[in-house]
C-alpha cells in the first residue's frame, strides 16, 4: 500500500540553472499538492510527458529524495521518519537502472540480499528460486560487464526481488529496452500483481499502461490531471484511442494554464 | 557495521577487478622504483662508461708541435691522433662531430718553452658531448705537471716552495646524516603522492562511477543508511590509498637490493632510514592525510557527473600536494608550529627530523592534531555533501 497525501516538492536552483530555465525565481515546484492511494494487489500506473513529475514522486516513495511536505506512507512507515523500514518494502528498478560490470550475477545479488539484512539460508533458496525462474543459472558466475541487454535485465530483476519486496516501484522501466526484454518485465509486472504486492511504475507509453494497469493517475507539471481506475478512464473517453485521449487531456490542461 | 562491512568488502573486490584503478594503485608504485633504479642506473653507468672509453678522433694542430706532448697523448686511452699541420679546418669539422676534438699548440710553443715562458694549447671541443674535455684535459694537465717538474729540478726548486699552502678537507658528517637530510624529506613525499594517486582512481570510481553507471538509485534505495554507504565506500578509498603507499615502500626495497646499479652508500643508508619502526610511524601519519584526502576526494567525485568531469577537476588538485611537498624538501625550510600545521609539508618535515634524531616531540604532536583535525573536517564535509540529494542525483 502507498498513501500519498498533499505531496510538494520544490528543488532549488542554482544560478546556472535559472540562467537555463530563464527564471527569476528561486525553486521549481516539480510536484505540486499530490493526493495518490496505491493498492496491494492492483497495478498502479503515473502516466505523463517528460518532466510531469513521475520520477520525482517515485524517488521520494523510494526515499532517495525527501518532500518539501506532505506525507508518503508505504507499507504502513512514513518516508521520512521511517526511511530504512521503508526502502526494506520496497524494490526499485528503472529502465536505465545499472549494475556493477566488475561483479557476476551471483555476487551482486548476494550482496544486494545482504545489504536487505536477509540471513544466508533464506538469501540462498529465494536466490536459487529467481535463478530458476529467470533462467540466470547459466552465466551466473560470469562477469555482468559480458552479458547481454536481455540478460542484465534479468539480473536487475533478480536484483530488485531478492528480498521479496512488498512494494514494487518501477521508474519506465521498459525505456531503452527491446520487446523482447521488456517482456520480462511486463511478466514481472503481472506477477507481481498476482503475488499480492502493490506496484506502481510510471510510463509515456500508453500501450504498456492498456496492458497491464488497474489504476491510473495522470500527471502533468507536477498535478494530477486524472487518478482512477482503467475501467473507468476507458468508459469515460471522449476520444477513441488511449494515446489521443491522453494528449487531449494534457493539451486542456497546458490550454486552461494560458 | 555488518552493512559498511558489506559495503566495503564489495567495493574492494570491485575495485580490485578494475584495470584502471589496479594500474594506479598496485602496478605503477610496485614498479616504479625497480624500474626507475634499474633503467636510469643502467642508462647512466652505461653511457659514462662509454663516454670515458670510446675512441676519440683529435686533431693535433700547428707546426711546431714538441714530440713528446704527442707521445704523451698517443699514450692517452684511446685517442687517434690526426696530425692537421697549418690547416684550419678542424673546428668546423669538431663542430660537425667529424672530430671529437682538437689540440692546437701555438707557432711559437716550444721556443717560449724552452725560454722558461709560457706556451699555449688550445683545446676545441663541444660541451655537449660528454667525457670529451675531461679526458683530454687530463693529459695535458699532466703533460704541464711534468714540465713543470723538469722546470723545479732544472732551478733546483723544491715543489713545496710554490706551494706555501695545503689544505685538507675533511667532512665528518656521518653518510646517514647527509642523505638523510634529503632522503628525509624525499622518501615520505613519495609515499605521500602515492597515497593520493592510489585513492584517486577508487574514489571517482566508488562515487562518480556509480553514478555514470545508474546504480546510484539502487544501492540508495538498499535499507543501509547512507553515512554507512559513505563509511564503507570511504574505507576502501583510503585502504587503497594507504596499500598504493605500502606497495611503493615494498617497491623501494626491492629496487635497492635487486638494482645493483646504485653507490653503495645510498643502497645501506636509506635501508638504514627504512627501519620497521620509521615506516610505521610515517604511516600513522600517513593514515590521517589518506583519510583527509578521501575527504576530499569524494565530495568532488560525488558533484562530479562523469568520470572524465571528476577527473578535470581531481588534476588540478593534485599541484596542492606536489607542491607543499617540494616545500618540504627545500633546504632552510624547517618544522616550526606554524609549518606543522600544514598537511602534507608537515609529515615530509617532521620525517627529516625524525630521520636526523632531532625532532621536537610538541611540534610532532602538532603535526598529529593538524593531520587529525584535517581528517575529521573533511570527512565530515562528505558526510554532509552524501546527505544532500542534488548532489547524489546531480545529472
């Protein structure tokens, strides 16, 4: 479960960064006033362009960035109080997620188990378990700098569920991937669901949001232009398809801010 | 302290199975001294040895010259002699290298001779070419030391009367002492050096890597808190520093026991200067500038947002350590409380003292205090700099 209630979050500029942005002004306000619910077992998508917010908002639920107020529970603690029993709910995997080229599938996801405190016999099965499943088993011990997009994907995905989190957070997690190792992660996805865990990822792709999600927000400069379910959404379109339905929904929202 | 272990014991290996940083940290200091005793050394005895033996073609100019200084320069090592006459060819062909050089004794050399005056050679030569006006000026130096003998026995002269005053030099500086005092100051400001080049590589590698690689928002979303993130990361970074140091002590000794190549004297002296107990109190020096260094090292390779930017910035730096560190070695400069405040020249400093047996037990705990509270400062500005997320996430 993630509740997200009144979420801001403003970012400093420095004086470069006015000068790029043409602004006087002294922060930017990268999410604005956010109210969002993230149920266990549902598939939770935050839709929109680039730059609406959706990756501010992931990394403050991971607690890598903190909120400027408002609060974000997940799994019950508070971000900001609790960040350690937060980030040991959750798994956290992006598109362009990276992984250590020097160590092997085995090490790395050994010392990412270890880093989550769990104890060596659980670490073991639930890593024998992935390998499996994943099918890593056959170049788990050769160097990740050797293997293949498709491969390093598996990996981060073992990496990222080692420690069988309870909150999943992808930031586009399919960004930069083929079809066929995004696939992995769109199984990832639905698997999760069916396990019970609360997943939320974010995307600018609307047929990856049609295929897999329950629930829906839409964010755009920092607000929240639609949240509710997929059924819903779909019933109330004013266009036929998902994509110019979503583009009319931003472009009303850029209109009425003129 | 099970996750800074974790943390540590994985960068290490990480670390270790870096080309790059294993080149900076393990390869270069290992070898740098056998290589640079055995090379140069080699280099250097060779070529004088050659310079001293080689053949050399020189002209013998004039016509009116004696027979017995060209006997006694036939008898010179190595020479051939080309009797040149009148010709006045020979310095353009010295200057070409067609001659090594040429010995012109005037018209009237053996009349003025003769009549108790003084004759005049004119030795050409190039500078440039080594061991060439040495071994010729011996000869005739010793060709005017047998005229002059001749002369003294002809008036029946004794040698003592045009030589009123003898003075003998004697240096009772032990060899430890003169050495010492610039091998004092050298030895540590190597080690010094290494100490920063062996943390460089690890550090950009440990912070800016990690960004340039995208695994910043992995391991900053493991439940570690990220003081033991930097605590683990930070150790390796000055292990590394301090085992690059370590590795160019073991580098040193094997160069002088293997390098035979080196004057005997500076082989045992500094042998004698690299006692166990020196080495170890030169690293518990080391150990807080290692850690100063990380500290300055990783808010840099934090800010930095590629390896090639951290890279950019770290170079400049490193004229900070060269610098103060020749300061240390200059003659004059001594360790008084205002330069044992200063890392880097202190240690270089200090260790001079210590070699010589003079050091100043207030001013050694001076440098201790400075070199502790440098650590702790720059440490805690990293602690600080890792806290804030615009710097992490800066892309």
């Amino acid at each position: 479960m993630i509740e997200i209630k009144d979420l801001t979050k403003q970012f400093r500029l420095n004086k470069q960064q006015k000068k790029k942005l043409g602004t006087g002004a002294g922060s930017v306000t990268a999410v604005d006033h956010i109210n969002l619910t993230c149920q266990p077992g549902r598939i939770f998508s935050l839709l929109g362009p680039n730059g609406a917010g959706k990756t501010t908002t992931l990394r403050i639920i991971a607690t890598i960035l903190q909120p400027t107020s408002g609060t974000v529970r997940v799994a019950g603690h508070d971000v900001t109080k609790e960040g350690r029993a937060v980030r040991s709910k959750i798994g956290f995997l992006t598109g362009t997620t990276g992984l250590y080229d020097r160590l092997t599938p085995d090490e790395l996801v050994t010392y990412f188990g270890k880093l989550n405190g769990m104890d060596s016999t659980t670490l073991e099965r639930r890593k024998r378990d992935l390998f499996h499943t994943l099918e890593i088993f056959s170049f788990s011990s050769k160097r990740i700098g050797e293997l293949s997009t498709g491969m390093k994907q598996k990996v981060s995905i073992a990496r990222t569920m080692i420690h069988d989190p309870e909150v999943v957070v992808f930031d586009e997690p399919t960004s930069g991937l083929d079809v066929i190792t995004a696939e992995h992660i769109i199984d990832l996805i639905r698997q999760c669901k069916d396990d019970g865990k609360t997943v939320i990822f974010s995307s600018h792709i609307m047929s990856e949001v049609d295929l897999l999600c329950d629930d829906l927000a839409i964010i755009h400069e920092g607000r929240i232009l639609y949240d509710g379910a997929m059924d819903d959404f779909r019933a109330q379109m004013v266009n036929g398809s998902l994509t110019k339905e979503f583009i009319r929904i931003v472009n009303n929202a850029k209109t009425q801010a003129e | 302290m099970k996750d800074i272990l974790n943390i540590a014991r994985k960068e290490f290996k990480d670390t270790l199975r870096d080309k790059r940083t294993l080149m900076a940290m393990i390869v270069v200091p290992l070898l740098l001294f056998p290589v640079i005793f055995t090379v140069v050394g080699n280099i250097q005895s060779d070529s004088m040895e050659k310079a001293m033996s080689r053949e050399l073609k020189v002209a013998l100019v004039g016509s009116q010259v004696p027979e017995d200084l060209q006997a006694h320069l036939e008898k010179g090592s190595n020479l051939r002699l080309i009797p040149f006459g009148q010709d006045t060819s020979y310095r353009t062909y010295v200057r070409s290298d067609s001659l090594d050089a040429a010995v012109a004794v005037s018209e009237d050399f053996r009349s003025r001779v003769n009549n108790m005056q003084t004759g005049r050679i004119t030795l050409y030569f190039q500078s440039t070419e080594e061991g060439v006006e040495q071994r010729l000026a011996n000869l005739v130096d010793q060709y005017r030391a047998r005229l002059r003998r001749e002369r003294l026995a002809e008036l029946d002269i004794s040698e003592e009367v045009i030589q009123p005053v003898m003075l003998d030099m004697v240096d009772v500086a032990t060899m430890q002492e003169k050495i010492g005092k610039y091998a004092g100051g050298f030895i540590p400001y190597i080690f010094i050096i290494f100490c920063f080049m062996g943390a460089m590589y690890p550090a950009i590698d440990l912070f800016t890597g990690e960004k340039e690689r995208g695994t910043i928002e992995t391991i900053l979303t493991s439940p570690v808190r990220r003081i033991h993130i930097l605590t683990g990361k930070m150790s390796v970074v000055v292990v590394t520093g301090i085992l690059s140091a370590l590795l160019a002590i073991v580098g040193l000794f094997a160069g002088l026991n293997f390098a035979d190549t080196l004057p005997p004297q500076v082989t045992e002296v500094t042998g004698d200067i690299l006692q166990p107990q020196f080495i170890l109190l030169l690293l518990t020096m080391l150990l807080p500038l290692t850690i100063f260094f990380a500290g300055i090292l990783v808010p840099i390779s934090i800010y930095a947002k590629s390896f090639k930017e951290a890279q950019s910035i770290i170079t400049p730096i490193n004229i900070f350590v060269i610098l103060p560190g020749i300061v240390g070695i200059l003659p004059g400069v001594e360790l008084t409380l205002q330069t044992a405040l200063i890392p880097v020249v202190n240690i270089a400093l200090a260790t001079k003292d210590i070699v010589a047996g003079t050091i100043d037990y207030a001013l050694l705990t001076a440098v201790y205090g400075s070199l502790i509270l440098f650590a702790v400062v720059s440490v805690a500005f990293s602690v600080r700099y890792f806290g804030k997320e615009t710097n992490i996430l800066r892309a």
